[in-house]
C-alpha cells in the first residue's frame, strides 16, 4: 500500500470506503479519523445497563443488490429461532455454536415492519389509508373533508412545486396534509413545510401517494397480492413490511467492519476532531486533528469527507476559499438530534392488533407522534427492531426523539431536567404512567440531520468548489449535505473508491446517488 487515503467519520460511508480500498487490494491505505469515541456514526449501538439504542431507527433494506449483499456477506441472515419466538413459544433457547461464540451473534435477523401515526389518542396508518379503522377514528365529518380535499388535489393540482407543502398537498390534499404533515414536520425541522425545498420530498417520499397506499392495502388482500420477495423489488419502500435488522443493533455491523478494517492494515483513530485540512495546488495534502488538546498533522494522497460541510469548509487552510462558498456553508442549516431511553415494566397503551407480541406490547417499531400538544416527534420500541435489544423480555425499552437547534432550551437542559420534561409528555398524551418507569437515559448527536432551507437552493456553488479540490471526494450524509439513509451513504463510498482506483471517471457519480428511483430508501423522520 504505497497510497494513503485520510477518511474522516468512522459511519457508514467511511467504513465503506476503507472495507472496499482494502478488500480490492488497490494498494490505497485508508486512515480514519473519528471525532467521537462510538463505531458507525449514527447508525451506532448506544449500550445502557445492557439495555441498547438505535440512534433514529435503521431498517437494513435497499433497493440496490450491490448493497444487500454487501450487508449479508458481513452478517448472515437469521439461522435459528428469534428471542421473541423463543418466549413466545417456548422454543429451544439460541445456543452458542460451535467453538465461536461469536458465530451466535453474527446474525441478521428478519424483521416485520410495523409503524403508525398516533393522532387524536389514536392509532393511524403509515402512510395513511382510507380503511374502516380510519374512517372510525376520525369520525365522518373528518373522513369525508379529507376525501374531498385529496379528490379536489388530483383535479387542481399546483402548478409548481416550490416547497415541501406544495409536493404533499399535491399527493394528500390539504386537510390530510394539515392533519397528518403540517405540524409534525415543523416539529421535526423547526420551519413550516412552506419554507423547505420541495427537493425533501423529491428525494424522501417520491413514490409515495395516498392512492398508491389505498391500492397496495386492497393489492394485498387479492390471492398472490403479497410480495413474497425479501428483497420486495415491487414494492413501493414506504410500503415495504420486512427489513433486515443486526441482532444486537446497526452498530454490531459496522463494529465488526471496524474490527475487518484494522485487520486488513487500516488505521482507525478514535477521539480525533479534524481542525484544518491543508489545500495547496489544488488537493487535499493534509489533514490536521486534535486529541485530548494535542494536534496532530496526517499527510494522505486523497481525502474522503462525511463530516458536516459547514465544518469541512470552515476548516480549509491554505488555497483561498471564495467568501461566497463561506458564506453558503456558514449557514447551511442542520436540526440536531435527542433521543431519551426509558426502561419500563408496561406501556398503558395496548395491543389491539392481531400481531403477537411478548408482554403484548403494541408490535410498532416506531410510532409517529402527530400530537399538537407535545414536542416529541417518534416513539421507537427497541423490543420490536429486535427482541435481543433489552435485557430483559418482559420490559420494555422505548426511545422518545426529539429535534432541534444547538440554541433551543431543550437542547441546554440539563440531563435530568430534560429526561423529566420528556417523561412528563409521555404521561400527557396517556403513553405511560410514572410508576412504571425504571431506568432512563439521554443521548445529544449533533447535526444528524442536514436541513433544505436557509442558504441549502445555493448549495451547488459549494458543490462546485468543492469538485474542483481534485483529490477531495464528499460522501455519505453530512458530507453530501444529503438527507442519505446508510445504503445510500455506503454507495457514494463505494463509487468513490471506484473514481479514485480510476480517475478518468467522474466524481459527478458521487452527487448521483439517491437521485434515481432504483436508490431510493424512504424512512420518515
């Protein structure tokens, strides 16, 4: 390995692109630089009290087989009984096989989607359905506003779609829009759906339509209407009803990618915040980061960034940087991330679904909190994404998310003001009772989401600029300034590799994923 390629963010992305530099051999030795002390980014495993998170939820499914199987050839599919199948039934406990222990744990597990909207003190379809069980929980007059509101959409659609709330009115109508968009999604960004590029939907929920849910409702119920195809190529990825899912959480995937990388020759240096990256001529010809106060300079032939590009131009030394590329990157807005992880004897909510479930815990994943009177966005049941993530069975372990900004109050608050202040809305809305609680937690990611408003309808003059740093390839998430899941996050690692093993292509590659319909990955949040 003659080549050094200085990656920054030890996610997905980055993980990628060192897994493939080292696995083909191309003579490229890749060295990360991980400003927190956790694997994975977000797509990390929290482990509290033996009781673990999933930063934001991440189902393993694509559209791409270059992904898929990527996935499955670090972890196997599910080989023997699930641990809900095991308390349910009673089946044979998982044993440990063989002289690997580790050959237990190594799996992926075949996960059921289930995920509804809670509005009114109520349980709703997601996406919504105009099935009995909504006509019921709305009530007539509601039910039949909404249809003449979809039905007047599709007549006199607007012509333009500028903002996010012109792209929903157009697939929903507005009163479901009022209903069921408008104010969670100011929750979620922080800005009415007015004021945020229609590009969210374009890119988040495209396929998805109030008459596409209908018909994939009335689709499954005909004989042969099921997608029996785990990789469920047909279906509509809102609509999607299995996913993979790493036995002990996404961060076991990328762990064990970490532990491949270093025993290949890479190098993963934890707790090193990138401060300066030194341009001349041109290109990247180094980097500089700071650990526990000492800064260290890291020479590489190429650099690959996911870090926030609000930081990464922040950080350029040398060659100029135009004062108009400043200024864009200096106020590209992103929403911060709060979840609080509550461990519980029950939840007063109950399951009224056929699905069968330990401790008959509601079957959701996660469940959209629509609610006016709370700040909370999504409730996720980690016991659902799978049963191996609480410790013990018979509890239940929930995360409450929360978005917002470095500047709001929620974000200043203390660990145990906000964890009350959580628990409080959680009894509001009539979730959970007090008494129940037995251990909480609170986890702050900074900058987990980048936002489509501010100075993002100018982003292609930083994109340019940035293209024009011949050896500096953005990828991922925070380094595309993309609302990326992790399989698109891993393909623009992995068309970066490619450019960099052959330079007469393009890099335009990278800025090309996510933006066709065979890439795309929806999860609302």
């Amino acid at each position: 390995m003659n080549k050094t390629a200085l990656i920054i963010g030890a996610g997905p992305a980055g993980l990628t692109a060192a897994f493939e530099m080292l696995s083909q051999q191309s003579g490229i030795r890749p060295v990360i630089l991980e400003v927190t002390d956790r694997i994975g980014g977000i797509s990390c495993t929290i482990n509290h009290n033996g009781n673990r998170i999933d930063i934001g939820g991440h189902r393993f499914f694509s559209k791409s087989d270059v992904v898929m199987d990527w996935w499955a050839a670090r972890m196997p599919l599910q080989a023997a009984p699930s641990r809900d199948d095991i308390v349910l039934n009673k089946t044979k406990p998982w044993a440990k096989e063989g002289p690997d222990p580790e050959k237990a744990d190594r799996v992926m597990l075949i996960r059921e989607r289930i995920s509804r909207i809670f509005y009114l003190r109520k349980f709703f379809d997601y996406p919504i359905s105009m099935k009995l069980e909504t006509v019921t929980n709305l009530g007539i007059f509601r039910t039949m506003y909404a249809g003449f509101g979809y039905v007047f959409s599709q007549v006199f659609k607007r012509k333009s779609e500028d903002s996010l709330e012109d792209f929903l009115v157009n697939r929903f109508g507005v009163p479901l829009y009022r209903m069921f968009f408008e104010d969670y999604t100011e929750k979620v960004w922080g800005v009415h759906p007015q004021k945020i590029s229609s590009a969210w939907g374009a890119q988040r929920i495209k396929g998805l339509s109030l008459s596409k849910a209908v018909f994939s409702a009335i689709k499954k119920m005909l004989p042969g209407g099921k997608d029996t195809d785990l990789r469920q190529k047909k279906t509509e990825t809102s609509l999607i009803e299995q996913f993979f899912y790493p036995k002990l959480g996404p961060g076991q995937l990328w762990e064990y990618v970490a532990d491949d990388v270093k025993k290949m020759g890479g190098e993963i240096h934890m707790r090193h915040k990138v401060t300066g990256i030194h341009v001349e001529g041109g290109r990247v010809v180094a980097v500089t980061a700071e650990c526990d106060g000492v800064e260290k300079r890291f020479d590489g032939d190429f650099c690959l960034s996911t870090m926030p590009i609000k930081d990464l131009v922040a950080g350029f030394r040398g060659d100029a940087v135009p004062a108009d590329v400043k200024r864009i990157a200096c106020d590209l807005p992103y929403r911060d991330f709060m979840t609080v992880g509550i461990l519980a004897n029950k939840l007063k909510i109950r399951n009224t679904t056929k699905i069968k479930t330990v401790g008959d815990v509601v079957p959701d994943t996660w469940i959209y909190i629509q609610e006016r009177d709370v700040k909370l966005c999504r409730l996720q049941i980690f016991n659902n994404w799978s049963p191996y993530m609480v410790q013990d069975p018979d509890k239940v372990w929930v995360g409450l998310e929360y978005m917002c900004d470095e500047k709001d109050d929620i974000w200043k608050m203390s660990d145990a003001d906000f964890i009350e202040f959580a628990v409080k809305e959680l009894i509001q809305i009539d979730i959970l009772d007090r008494e129940d609680i037995l251990d909480t937690c609170r986890i702050r990611i900074e900058k987990a989401y980048p936002a489509y408003f501010g100075t993002y309808d100018e982003f292609d003059t930083v994109k340019a600029h940035l293209d024009s740093i011949t050896n500096l390839y953005c990828i991922g998430r925070n380094g595309q300034h993309r609302y990326n899941n992790q399989d698109h996050s891993m393909l623009t690692a992995i068309e970066a590799v490619r450019c960099m093993r052959d330079p007469s292509q393009s890099r335009s590659v990278l800025w090309s994923v996510n933006t066709e319909k065979e890439y795309h990955e929806t999860k609302q949040s």
